[in-house]
C-alpha cells in the first residue's frame, strides 16, 4: 500500500478538492505511479484528522478526472499520468495541398484518441529516436511491415523488406540505380503524376501503354517493348489514381506472362491496395522475380508518416536500394517508423485502414447521388472520381469556378502520356472537409455545369 499523504493549505479551497489535486500533481510528478494502491479513505482521513467523507468526495473527484480507478473489497488504484489537454494549432491545421489525393481524416474521437495514445507511447523513446539508425528499418519495425504486407497475401523474407520515407522518395531512388538519363520506361497511358515529374527530373522518356476498362493491355506492352527497349515498367493496379480502375486477376496473369518473357523490371505502386476488404493479388506474388512492391501508407493510414514498406525482388537487390536510399535520404523517420510499427502492433492502423474504407464508401455514394446526370468513373475504395466533362466544358474554366470550395480538382494535363489530354478532371472526395461540405462542393459544382449549358 502507497504510503502518501497530501499537504493541506489554509487557502480557502475545499480540502476534497486539494486532495484530488494533490493525487494529480503527486501522479505527474511520478510519485504515485500507475497501479499503485492509495491509502483507504478512512485511514486517510485518520492521518489528515478531517471527516471521512471529505476523503470519499476527494476520491470520487479524483476518480471523475481519470486519475484512479476504485474496486469493492481491493480498493483504489492509480490509472497513471492524466491526459492533459492539448489544443489544435491553426497554423498547422490550416495546412493542406488540395492538389493531392488524400484519404478522408478520422473524425470519432475514440478513434483519434487511439491514435494519440501511440504517439504518446512512442513519445517514451523520444531520445533513441532521435538518433541516426538504420537506412531501411530495424527488425522490430521490419517485422510489422511483414505484418502489415501479409495483408495483401506477401510473406517476404525481412531481408527482402525495406522501410523508405514514402513511395515517392522509393521510385526516385529505384529509378537511379535502374536508368540512365535518355532510357525509356513504361507506364499507363494515363498514370501517377508523380512518376511523371521524376522522370522529367532524371531525363527519363516516359512512354503510355494503351488501355482498357482492365488496365493496360498485354499485346500493347508487348509490342513497346520490342520496340522502345525499356528499363522498367510502372503499374499502379489497384484502385488506380486518377481512373479508380483495378486490374483484374486474368488480366494481372496476362502482363506477369509478358515482363517474365522479357525479364522486365516492374515497380508496382500498391498505394491504395490496402484499402478495399478483397483486392487482387500484388504483381509480386505473380512475378516476385522481377517485381518491386511499394506498398505506401500515405493513402492508407496518412500521408504526414512519409513512409511505404517496399519488397524487393531478393537480398541482393534490397542491399541496392538500401544504397540508392542511404545516398538520397539517409534513412527514413525513426519516429514516424516507430508510431507506425506502435499502430500495427495494437491494431489501430487496421482501425483507421477501415475507417478509410467505410467512410470512402459513403463520400463515393455522395459523390454519385450529387452528380448524377455526369459521366463520372469512381469506386467505393477510391477517395477520388473520374469525372469526363459534358461536351464544350472546359476543364481550365470548370477548375476556376472551384477555387475556395476545398475540393481537389486536378486536370487531365497532369496524367496523360499517351496522346492529347482530354477534358477529364480528378475530383478528390476525401481531405480536411466533411461530408455535408463535400455534398455541398459537388452540389456547387454540378448546378455549375448544369447552368453554363454544358449538359446539354
């Protein structure tokens, strides 16, 4: 039993209350530490030579804050340190790039409160986690990236696994031990603007592969590759951004035959794979030879992580990347690896990774319901539609009227390597805004086709 007993002031403030505060500071000094056993409230009372019943409301205040926890027959015990409250920055919570896709952000409370409290475990090793540390990931945050990728049916060895700052950084790096400035690689006729900015960066020739409703077509990606000689091909096959496509099994089967034919490097972006309840296998099960998998949580969990779990081809080339990461970015967050590997072990990344679902199907009925009458592309998992503008709209015109609604529009232009961008637009569902001013934002936006004439 804790020997502790509270100071007493003559200052006028009711003793019961002293008392609770007296357990509070007592509990953030560490005087009494969580799981320690009070003194009974009448032998308190005794030491204190007060009323008992000052002891019993001092108890019950304190147990009102969270500060302890009281049971029949054992008595009361110390639940810890107490959350202090902590109030939101508005110049880092006005912080957004619309121009991103971003998943929608957790809202109930419980939820959010779960993803504190890793923080707050993680915040226990503040110091070692400052240090410089291992370029891709030590074993314990090794072993719950496995974790993490088992739920996409991979079991690679930890050799084979890298922790990198973001799948951005990740193709950076894989492109600059793959190519040279002038090489040509290939992707989707309509892809990833990222990839297209770091080939332009690197002197890269980026090349689209025709399409249809199943992804990129196998006699087309053949054929480039005969006749282009590329080093690497680039496939985002799930839930693909912007089109929202997913690459379906036989047709998966199909371009594995193709690259293992040519021994063609893949780097597969699997981004949003871990976002619907069933998706197709990765490439790397089907080709695991010739595949990079870069499974990122920016758009599962949080882009602010910066971090994406990539399996190498073999031990081999995961020591190359490791290199090409080394020289690039030294090694990614320790902290953010940390919070991720804290979330993955306690079950609360699976918490968000179903939140994001659940609440992306909701934002995509609305988006339906809302723009019914446009020719729009988009699926439950996805955080974004395809929107295919009427006939004499304008997308440059359509992206002006939208300034100040907090939707992310982002035209063709920036995804089309295969022939003239047309008038589409990403309309991005998910971000700071929530569900009434997304409804009111795509509300604004189809009365604003609707009035130019553009439906017809």
């Amino acid at each position: 039993m804790l020997k502790w007993l509270p100071e007493l002031r003559p200052d006028g403030k009711p003793r019961y209350l002293q008392i609770a505060d007296a357990i509070e500071l007592a509990i953030k000094r560490g005087d009494i530490a969580a799981g320690d056993r009070l003194p009974p409230q009448r032998r308190l009372a005794e030491r204190l030579k007060i009323d008992f019943t000052t002891v019993s409301r001092a108890y019950t205040e304190a147990h009102s804050r969270r500060l302890v926890e009281s049971h029949v027959g054992r008595g009361t015990f110390a639940l810890g340190r107490p959350k202090e409250e902590h109030r939101i920055d508005p110049r880092r919570a006005g912080d957004e790039d619309l121009s991103m896709n971003m998943p929608p952000e957790p809202q109930d409370p419980d939820l959010v409160a779960r993803m504190q409290e890793g923080l707050q475990t993680v915040s226990a090793n503040l110091i070692s986690l400052l240090r410089y540390q291992s370029t891709t990931g030590g074993e314990q945050d090794k072993a719950a990236a496995s974790s993490w990728l088992s739920k996409r049916g991979m079991v690679p060895s930890l050799e084979r696994i890298a922790i990198t700052p973001g799948a951005h950084a990740t193709m950076t790096a894989l492109l600059s031990t793959m190519t040279r400035p002038g090489d040509v690689i290939l992707c989707e006729a309509v892809t990833y603007p990222g990839l297209r900015a770091i080939a332009a960066r690197m002197g890269l020739q980026p090349v689209g592969i025709a399409m249809d409703a199943s992804g990129v077509l196998p006699d087309a990606l053949d054929a480039a590759i005969h006749l282009h000689q590329p080093k690497a091909l680039y496939l985002n096959p799930t839930v693909h951004n912007p089109t929202t496509l997913t690459i379906p099994l036989e047709r998966r089967m199909e371009i594995a035959e193709v690259i293992l034919r040519h021994r063609l490097p893949l780097i597969e972006d699997d981004a949003y794979g871990f976002i619907p309840a069933t998706a197709p296998v990765p490439f790397a099960t089907l080709a695991p030879d010739l595949t990079w998998h870069i499974g990122g949580l920016a758009k599962c969990l949080g882009a602010g992580l910066r971090l994406a779990y990539t399996v190498s081809p073999n031990s081999r080339a995961s020591f190359s990347l490791a290199q090409a990461m080394r020289a690039s970015a030294v090694m990614p967050s320790p902290i953010c690896m940390a919070l991720a590997t804290r979330w993955i072990e306690d079950g609360t990344a699976d918490a968000i990774r179903r939140f994001v679902r659940a609440e992306s199907a909701v934002r995509h009925e609305i988006a339906v319901d809302t723009l019914s009458g446009l020719d729009i592309k988009g699926e439950p998992e996805a955080f974004n539609i395809w929107l295919k503008l009427p006939k004499g709209a304008s997308r440059a015109e359509l992206m002006g009227r939208m300034a100040g609604r907090h939707i992310g529009l982002m035209p063709s232009d920036a995804f089309t390597v295969l022939g003239t961008p047309d008038e589409h637009v990403r309309v991005c569902l998910g971000g700071v805004i929530n569900r009434e001013q997304l409804r009111a934002g795509l509300l604004f936006m189809a009365n604003s086709l609707s009035d130019s004439g553009w439906m017809g």
